[in-house]
C-alpha cells in the first residue's frame, strides 16, 4: 500500500495551489487567514497529537468551504422564502449587485447578487405583487429600497394630455425635394416615363413600411398656370399606395418659350417641365389616405428656385433614427432618416436614461390638486364668504379688509362653508383629477395658464425589455421585462462573502465544518474496520464518529433554521404586538388611571 502521508500538525492555505475544490471564498483574505486555524482546531478536536488523525489539510480546507456554503444556502433560502412576494418580477441577472444612491438601481461591480440589499424594500405595493407587469404607470416597475425622485412637467394653457417622459416635446422630421429651378432643363424636376417600380419608401415609428408608388397618365392637355406658363401634362386617378407624377413623354413648352408656337397638340417645345405642383398634391394625397395617414402631419412648400418641400413630422414625440424614408423617383429626393425629436422633461435623477427605456418609473404622487377652499373663503376681492358682508358695514368694519371677521362665529360654520365651496367645485365644474394611461397623463381639467406640475417617481432596472401593447386604442406600447425572477431557483443570491459573516455565524460554520471532518474521518477509518496488534487485534472507532457526525449536523441545521424562523416577518410582528401589550398591561397596573372629582 502506498505511504499516504496524514496530518502533519500544520496547515497552509496556498492559493496558488488551488487548495479547495470549489475555490469560492479562496480570494477572500479573512477566509484565507481563518481556513489553516480551523483545520488546526478540527484536527485538535479528534484527537491530535494524542491520535493520528487520517486527513490532510485539503480535506480540513473542503469541509471549510462546504460549511460556508451550507451556511449561505441556509441563510438565502430562508430569505427567498421570506420576500417571495416582494421578488417575483425582480430582474434574474446575479450581476446585479448593489444599490447606487445616485439612480437607485443594481449595478454591476463585485457580483454579490442580492445577498447584502434589504430586499424588503423592493416593493411599495401593499398587495405583495411586483408591478412590473402593471400599465398604472409610465413604464411599470419599483425601486429598490423605495428611494423616491422628483420629475417636473411644464404644464401649457390648452394641452390636456402629457407624455410623462416628454413634457416640451420635439418632434422628428424629414424633408423631400420634389423637383427644382424649372428653367433649368438639366435640374432633377425632369419627370420622365415613370412605372411603377418608382417609388418612395417610408417606414414608420410603428415599423410599417409603405412604397408609394409613382404613376403616370392617360390623357393629354393644356393648362394655363395664370402666369403665362403653360405645360403639357397627363393625368389619371392614383389607386391606393400610388401618386401621379404629372410626368408626359418628351418635352413641353416651358416657362421662357413662346405659347404662340404651339399650334399643333403635341409639337415638341424647349422645357422638359413637369407639372409639379399636382404630383406633389397627388403625393400628399396618397399618404394622407394610406395606412400611415395617422403617423406624420404633412406640410409642403414652394422655393423661389420653383423646387416644392414636402415635410413629413412624426406624431410620436421624440422619435428620430427609427423612422426612415428614401426615393427611387427621379427628380426626388430625400434623407434616409428622420432627425431631430427631444425632451423638456426635468428628472431629478437619469432622465435620459429613462426615456431611452433603460429604467422603469414608477409614478407615486402627482401634485395636481384644486386650490384650497379656505383660499375662496378669505378671498379679498369677493369678500369673506360668509355672506354678512353688509351687516359687517352696519357695524363700522367696512374701511378694514374683507378677509377680516370681527364676528365671533361657531368653528361649523367654517367647516360648512369649506364643504359648500369644495362640493360647488365638484358639482356645477370639472374636478381637479387626472388619469394615467400607459406613459401618458391627462390632466383634469384642461388648463387655462402655464404652470410647472411636479410628481415622484421610484426607479428600477429595465435591461432586457420586451415590448407589449398599450391597453387603449392607439396607446403606447409599454416595456414589460423578461428574465425576472418566477420561483426559487432563479432569484439571484450567490455564495456568501466570508467576510461579511458575523461571529456568530462564524461558529456555526466551525461546528459544521468538525462535523463533516468527523464524517469523512469514519469513512477513511471505515475502510478498515480493524487492525492487527502485537498478539491481538483491534476495532477503530469509525461507527462512533459517523453517528457523532451525523447528529452534530442536524443539530446544527435545525438550530440554525429555528434561529432564522423566529426573524421572519410574522414572528416579528407577533413579537412587537406581544412586546406592546406587555407595555401596555404594565402601565395599567403601575399606573392606573385616576379618577378626578372638581
């Protein structure tokens, strides 16, 4: 049999050598200077130097880590239990792994996964569901910790209806170039023989993209412009996705040559000029009947060179590069994307962020309330409210201010007064409310002056967005999570950091870890169940130690588990409740109540 060497009376903890098989504490220094101890006073424990104990250090250093582990696992799966309510929906990614102050959200720096943040607080909502799949609010979610923001929103005189990432919103646009100085015959307004595999794409912010395609048409004729331009051109009705370019076959008188040489219909003149201003109607037409006529507000205008600008501007505010356009038309032409679109909206913390859908908001407070009734009632200009305004003047108060009452007047009548004003604003005008659909705010009712409205907002993570639909006609569509948290295996805690841990769980961890150093001990002495002596032979004690071994852990794991049972929310609640009415009954009895007789 070969010479195995055992325990030699020392360990050393070599992280070079990869002294434990997991290696998941083996950079932490305080793990490091405590593994060679543990194991000292594990092999001190069964018997050392008395006995030979039949282990090496890596076996002392394996049950270490497993100790911890066993801890950590004891520890979390208690915790996961205790806030599953409050985790269902929370992102997965075990990266995630500490609270920033500044965006109140997880961030991706030492890996420690949820282990050291208070989850508890990662819910405000009192049913216990995460509201990241909810469209209450701009984009669902909550915050970690429930730290709360500021965001303002400028409020203009008319506009009722707000986008809550949006208040001053810019919106996108592009512009097409339809055409150019007519009296130049080798300018892009030459509208030649056109088919219908010339055509403008445009693909819209809901992804929709159109040809419209260019016609041309049938029949010929003669029009006077009024100012003593005329131009040959053909026409026809467009179908549906298609626009006349008013192009014609060869050239056509143009705006410098002579209408007296036209005397033949059909005899060529000098200027190859379209007749621009009907394609571009014709144009303009087409999309506002076409299954984008709800997405761009269209306007159009004419050059001093004679070129027409057609500019289409989205609806959607703030949406720019995702919506593009691009021409094969001749004498057309356009930039390939959308540009400009922007936010007025002042967040206290990543706005930009936010509105990139990078982060979910969750609104907590708006503050849109109508004006305080005692405001009305010591009005200054429409008297005290009271309706004894003339009686005041009987009794010489008139030269003093209205919002002055010398009568001594019952505190009810206050209260009534209030009630009558706040009930007169609800009955016979629109009551100060709003509604929040999707990203959207719609204030009640609709304002008559500028003004800054302020809300609060919470804030989490939004990585790995998937997008569903708006709940009404037309509405935003919202950004819904996935990789969230659904059950057990999948809520990010990862191992413990050993130097987090407290004394007290420091020593269950050495007790766990003699345990299983008696536990693999029998096992190796198991193997031989006896050996032969000088005349005789005898019997190791390895049944002893596997039983010891055995029971040391339960006790420990079930210590341990009625030790984190009794931390849970309903024992803790139950605590407090029993402290109060211990404090209470106390006080009843030192200190009864008196009995006064005046």
């Amino acid at each position: 049999m070969a010479n195995i060497p055992i325990w030699a009376g020392s360990a050393i903890f070599n992280v070079a050598q990869n002294p434990t098989p997991f290696g998941f504490y083996d950079t932490d220094a305080e793990f490091q200077t405590d593994a060679p101890k543990v194991a000292d006073w594990c092999a001190q424990r069964l018997g050392y130097p008395l006995v030979d104990v039949e282990l090496q250090q890596e076996q002392f250093f394996a049950a270490f880590e497993e100790a911890v582990t066993e801890y950590g696992s004891h520890v979390y799966q208690f915790q996961i239990i205790n806030n599953m309510g409050n985790l269902l929906g929370f992102n997965t990614s075990s990266a995630d792994v500490s609270s920033n102050a500044d965006d109140n959200h997880l961030s991706d720096d030492s890996g420690i996964g949820l282990n050291n943040i208070n989850v508890s607080g990662l819910m405000d909502n009192p049913t216990g569901q995460n509201s990241n799949y909810s469209n209450d609010s701009p984009t669902g979610g909550s915050s970690i910790g429930g730290k709360t923001f500021s965001a303002s929103l400028h409020v203009k005189r008319g506009i009722q209806k707000y986008n809550l990432l949006s208040s001053s919103p810019g919106y996108a646009s592009t512009t097409l170039e339809w055409g150019a100085n007519p009296n130049d015959a080798s300018g892009p307004q030459t509208f030649g023989q056109l088919t219908h595999s010339s055509s403008i794409i445009i693909t819209d912010t809901d992804g929709i993209t159109v040809h419209y395609r260019a016609t041309t048409g049938s029949d010929a004729g003669i029009m006077d412009t009024g100012s003593g331009e005329y131009r040959r051109y053909l026409h026809q009705n467009a179908g549906v996705g298609e626009f006349i370019t008013g192009s014609y076959n060869g050239t056509s008188l143009g705006i410098n040559d002579n209408p007296d040489d036209l005397t033949v219909l059909g005899q060529q003149g000098s200027g190859p000029v379209g007749h621009l201003s009907a394609s571009v109607d014709s144009f303009i037409d087409a999309i506002k009947n076409g299954p984008q006529r709800s997405s761009f507000v269209i306007s159009s205008s004419l050059s001093s060179s004679g070129a027409y600008f057609i500019t289409l501007t989205n609806k959607i505010e703030g949406i720019g590069g995702n919506t593009t356009i691009s021409s094969s038309l001749i004498g057309v032409t356009a930039s390939s994307d959308f540009t400009g679109g922007s936010s007025g909206l002042s967040f206290e913390s990543s706005g930009s962020q936010i509105q990139a859908l990078s982060k979910r908001i969750d609104i907590k407070k708006i503050y849109h309330y109508a004006p305080s009734a005692i405001n009305r009632y010591f009005d200054p200009y429409a008297g005290t409210g009271t309706g004894i305004q003339s009686l005041m003047q009987t009794f010489g108060f008139g030269n003093y201010s209205p919002g002055v009452n010398f009568m001594l007047m019952p505190m009810y009548f206050d209260a009534l007064k209030l009630q009558a004003i706040e009930m007169n604003d609800t009955i016979r005008k629109s009551a100060y409310h709003f509604e929040i659909v999707g990203k959207h705010l719609k204030l009640f009712p609709i304002p008559t002056s500028d003004y800054t409205l302020w809300f609060d907002y919470t804030m989490a993570n939004s990585a790995d967005n998937l997008l569903y639909e708006g709940g009404e006609s037309g509405g935003e569509d919202v950004p819904r999570p996935r990789n969230t948290v659904t059950n057990q295996s999948n809520v990010p805690y990862v191992n413990p950091t050993y130097s987090y841990i407290n004394a007290i769980g420091r020593q269950w961890i050495r007790k766990y870890c003699l345990a299983l150093a008696k536990e693999m001990l029998g096992s190796v002495r198991g193997k031989y169940q006896s050996i032969p002596i000088p005349g005789d032979d005898t019997t190791l004690d390895y049944s002893r130690l596997l039983s010891e071994a055995l029971a040391e852990k339960e006790a420990l794991i079930l210590q341990l588990r009625e030790d984190l049972d009794k931390t849970n929310a309903l024992a803790q609640a139950e605590l407090n409740s029993g402290i109060s009415q211990a404090t209470q009954d106390f006080n009843t009895t030192a200190y009864p109540y008196q009995i006064y007789i005046h």
